[in-house]
C-alpha cells in the first residue's frame, strides 16, 4: 500500500489534538489573511443557518401540539450541515445522523416535500413508509438516517467502495454523533474504510451529550479525532460552530477521497444547546441556566456573518464546483496534502474556542486528560492554490449510483 499521503506522526498530533479554527468565538479571523467567501456566499451560509433554526423552533412547537410524532433539532450545530452543503459536489452521497437532515435542503430537496416527510402527509414522497422524520431525497443524493446508531457510516464506506469499482468519483460522506463512537459500526467502518482506502468522509459531531451521558464518559482517548490514527487515516478535529473552518476541512477532505487518497476522520467539536429531541427532557440531567447560557455562547460563535440581505438564490461558491452530474469533472482540486501542512500556534484552544464560557463545557469537561502542554492548539488553515487533478483512475464510466 502506497503511503506517500500518510502524514507523520507530529503534524497528526497538530490536526487531531488541535483545534482548527478560521474564527474566534467574536466572529473575527484568527488570522487576518485568510481569504474568506464572498459577501453573498457568507450571506447563502447564513440563510441556510437561519432556516433550519426556524425549522426546529417551528417543528418542536408542531411535536408539542401533536400534529407530528417526532423531532430532532440541530440548534447549535447548524455548521457542519451548512458547510457539507459547500463543501460537497452534487454527486457526493450524504449518509447523515440525527441532526443533518436539512443538508438536502441546502441542496435543493424543495422544502414543502421535506416537510411532508416529517409530517407523513399525502405529499411524503415515501408515504409513510419510513420512521417519523427521517427524511431522504434521492435527487438530492441523500439518504434517509436510521434510528440505529451507527449502520449509515458502513453503509457510506461501502457506497464509496461501490462507486470506485465503477469509476464513479463519488464521495460519501456519513455522519455520527460522540456517543456514536461507542458502537461497534463506528470501529467497523473506520477499519474497513482504512484498510480500502475508501473514498468517503466520517464526521462525527462532538456535541458532548448522547442523550443524558456527557462525551468523556464515551472515551478514555484524549480526543475523538484522535482514533483515527489506530485506522490510518487523518483525524482532523475542528472548531464545530466555524463555518469557514469546518467548510475549508471538509473541502479537502472530501476532494483527498476523491483523488484516490483515502478516508479522513473529522471530529467537530460544537454543543447540542437543545434537547436531545423531542422526546428528551434535558433539565433531568444537566442543568437549565448552563443549557441556557451555552446556548448563547454557541450561537454567537455559529452565526457567522451577521450580514443583512440573506439571500438562498445560489451563487458562485468558492469551495464547491457548480458542476451537475452531467457536467465534466473540474480540473481544479486542492491539494490533498494541504491540512497536513497547517501551522500550528501556541495558543491553547480554548482562548478562541466557542465552547471558552460555556458552563458545562469547561476546559476540564472537553479535555479532562489532557495535561497542560498537550492542550489543543489553534491550527491556523491556509488555504493552497488549487493543484493539477491527476489522470482519472478509471476510464469508462458506467452511470450514476441510485
Ligand atoms: C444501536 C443503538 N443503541 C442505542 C440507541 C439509543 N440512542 C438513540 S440516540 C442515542 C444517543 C446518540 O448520541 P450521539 O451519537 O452523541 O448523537 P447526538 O444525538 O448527540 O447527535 C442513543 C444512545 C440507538 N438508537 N441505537
Ligand atoms: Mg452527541
């Protein structure tokens, strides 16, 4: 097995121990040089935030007056969804968990068939047929969750695998949440995903809760991303409530699968401020006033432009090709290498991170082991110019996957 991509042990230390960041929790860049989105991309972001915040205020208030039986919000971590959204082709297959359903949204899925799905209405182009609000689109290249935790991210491998025998340069890229990463699926997945190289993406979403038990009760390991090593595969463990940040990780890695180069393994560190779902009653187990103050915190930090005249009309993108299925692949990549040479500084991660105040996320609750000179560190990102493609892998291509 080639290894030329694998990185040394040193700069993973820097990518899975960090913390990767583009914005501190005020909203300005950690680096003043880093190019940024344009004003109608940051304002296509937010709008996208926006929307599923409204979605999930609006539908827990359905849940509660009983007209639809089930919901899961991601208030708080609205960041990854959006940034998968750019960070993505419209070919790639969207493998999610709980809380990324509204990634088809962001690719077009139209929202009043969404919607009909979580109400199971006679406009559920599924009829009823799959569990309460657990929305898919195969236009969209999106497939329903499953309320297993665990199965979607074997799935994503093999989809991935499935696509490259013929030659199909897909991604997938599955979701799972920390407690997720106690099940055996997670350590199947990672080790079948790294042992073929696969060509998919797993993030995993440190919100620091699984239902009622808090993240360090999952692991023993120092961070989540951390894992990824033991599989041979990059951990990339990145600010959760960063847009920019979150999009520019997910960007490359995305394009390192699709350039041959194998999985990655990003941990976004961010906070479910909400309920588990609807069915959860969180003031049972954590206290209401440090629900209610993180949820401050951490929207501060997640709404990250601010700008007035949010618009959806989709625009030019600077992490994301305006390509179809049909249209010629981009000759354009980013260099597959391009994390492993981020610059790690010597702040402490917490100094910037969105989770600093946070009651209930406290140094000591993120990184309880971890002693004062392996706090993570704040990776600042450059962004490299994009590098030639190679020649594709497979000549003929034979059609889309389903
Ligand atoms: C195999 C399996 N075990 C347990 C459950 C019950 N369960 C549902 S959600 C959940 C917690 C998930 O936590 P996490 O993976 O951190 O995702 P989050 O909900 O925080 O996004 C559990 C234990 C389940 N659905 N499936
Ligand atoms: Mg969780």
């Amino acid at each position: 097995m080639d290894t030329p991509s694998q990185p040394e042990a040193s700069e993973h230390a820097a990518l899975d121990l960090g913390l990767i960041q583009t914005l501190k929790a005020d909203g300005q860049l950690v680096d003043v040089d880093t190019p940024v989105p344009t004003d109608d991309v940051l304002a296509e972001m937010h709008a996208l935030m926006l929307k599923m915040r409204r979605l999930d205020e609006r539908m827990m208030l359905r849940q509660r007056q009983g007209k639809i039986g089930f919901y899961g919000a991601v208030t708080g971590q609205e960041a990854t969804p959006v940034a998968t959204v750019f960070a993505t082709q419209p070919s790639d297959w969207i493998f999610p968990a709980l809380r990324e359903n509204a990634i088809m949204l962001g690719r077009g899925f139209p929202l009043e068939k969404w919607l009909a799905q979580v109400y199971g209405n006679s406009g559920d182009v599924l009829k009823g047929r799959q569990m309460p609000s657990h929305m898919s689109g195969r236009e969209v290249n999106q497939v329903s969750w499953g309320s297993c935790l665990g199965p979607q991210l074997t799935q994503a491998v093999g989809a991935g695998l499935a696509a490259r025998a013929r030659g199909d340069d897909m991604v997938s890229v599955a979701f799972l949440g920390d407690g997720t990463t106690s099940e055996p699926d997670f350590h199947t997945a990672m080790n079948f995903a790294g042992v073929t190289k696969a060509p998919c993406v797993i993030v995993c979403q440190n919100n620091h809760w699984a239902i009622s038990v808090p993240s360090e009760k999952q692991t023993a390991a120092e961070t989540f991303a951390i894992k990824a090593r033991a599989y041979g595969m990059p951990g990339l463990r990145v600010d959760g409530n960063d847009v920019l940040a979150l999009t520019r990780v997910l960007s490359e890695a995305v394009e390192r699968a699709r350039c041959g180069e194998g999985p990655s393994f990003i941990e976004a560190v961010t906070y479910r401020i909400g309920a588990h779902s609807s069915s959860d009653d969180p003031t049972r187990y954590r206290s209401e006033s440090s629900a209610g103050r993180s949820a401050t915190r951490c929207c501060a930090s997640s709404a990250t432009s601010g700008r007035a005249g949010c618009s959806t009309t989709p625009s030019a993108r600077p992490w994301q090709r305006p390509s179809t299925r049909r249209s010629p692949r981009p000759s354009a990549r980013w260099r597959a290498s391009t994390l492993l040479r981020a610059r790690a500084s010597s702040r402490t991660s917490t100094r910037n991170s969105p989770m600093a105040g946070c009651p209930g996320i406290s140094r000591s609750s993120t990184r309880s082991r971890a002693p004062p000179e392996t706090r993570p560190k704040i990776i600042e990102l450059r962004i490299i110019e994009p590098g030639p493609r190679p020649p594709p892998r497979v000549e003929q291509r034979r059609g889309r996957m389903e």
